[in-house]
C-alpha cells in the first residue's frame, strides 16, 4: 500500500495516523452515497430540503453504524463487558493470590500424595510474605483453608 502527502515535513507515522483518521469519513461517504441515497433519493434545489435530506440520511447511517457496533464489538454485550470489568477492578492482588493459592492446594488434594501440614504451611508464608509486603495490619490476613 502506498500512501502519498503533499506535506513532505511529515513523518511517515504520521501520514499513516492522518490518513487512519480521514479512513471512517471515507466510508461514511461512500455508504451515504452508494447505499443510502445521498444523492439519488432527492429532487430538490431548495437549501433547508437539501439539509434536511443529509441529515436523514446522516442519520440513517448513526444508526446502522450503531446496529453493527452492538453486534459485532466486545464491549456491547450488555453488561457483561462492565461487570468483568469491575470485578477485574475490585479484585486486589492479594485476594487473587489467595484465590490461586486455595485452587492450588484443591489440586493438591485431588492428586492426593502430599502433605497437608506442609502445603497449608507454605501457601501460609507465602500469604504473609505477601501481607508484609504490603503493609496490611494482620488482622487482616487471610488463611488458606486446610
């Protein structure tokens, strides 16, 4: 692909993030003219009815562009995208520590050759390390259950 400028002080980069931009406002004219009758659907020279006709179809295009957002972006479905968000955000990192920690020692408990007492002591110090690194009073330090 080559992209060419007529400002030849410009950066390679940023033609590339320029012409990125102008990119959408090429298709929004393209989709006006060809599928939604910008130019084709109208009749008139009066200037308020040819205003009116672009913005229709202005707003014709909002809502396909809408419609095709809702179906096919990762952040629309819902509210799922905002609750794994927010419960991404309210976890902190010693509560996912604790919750890796417990879902190792599940595992270990399904292979079944350890020792209890020393998994349990282990997964402990590492909480504690964990705790002492962050400064968190001790009351309020959470336990591996055994």
């Amino acid at each position: 692909m080559a992209l060419l400028s007529t400002d030849i002080h410009w950066s390679d980069e940023d033609v590339v993030r320029i012409y990125g931009k102008r990119w959408d406002t090429e298709v929004l004219f393209k989709m006006a003219k060809q599928h939604l009758n910008l130019a084709k659907e109208i009749q008139c020279r009066d200037f308020d009815a040819l205003i009116a006709h672009t913005t229709l179809v202005f707003m014709r295009y909002q809502f396909i562009a809408y419609c095709i957002r809702m179906e096919s972006d990762h952040r629309s479905f819902g509210d799922l995208f905002y609750a794994c968000c927010d419960e991404l955000s309210d976890i902190s990192f010693l509560e996912a520590l604790h919750r890796l920690l417990t879902l190792a020692m599940e595992q270990l408990r399904e292979m079944g050759t350890f020792c209890e007492k020393t998994a349990s002591a282990f997964f402990d110090t590492v909480l504690q390390a964990a705790l002492r690194y962050f400064s968190l009073p001790m009351n309020r330090m959470v336990k591996c259950e055994s």
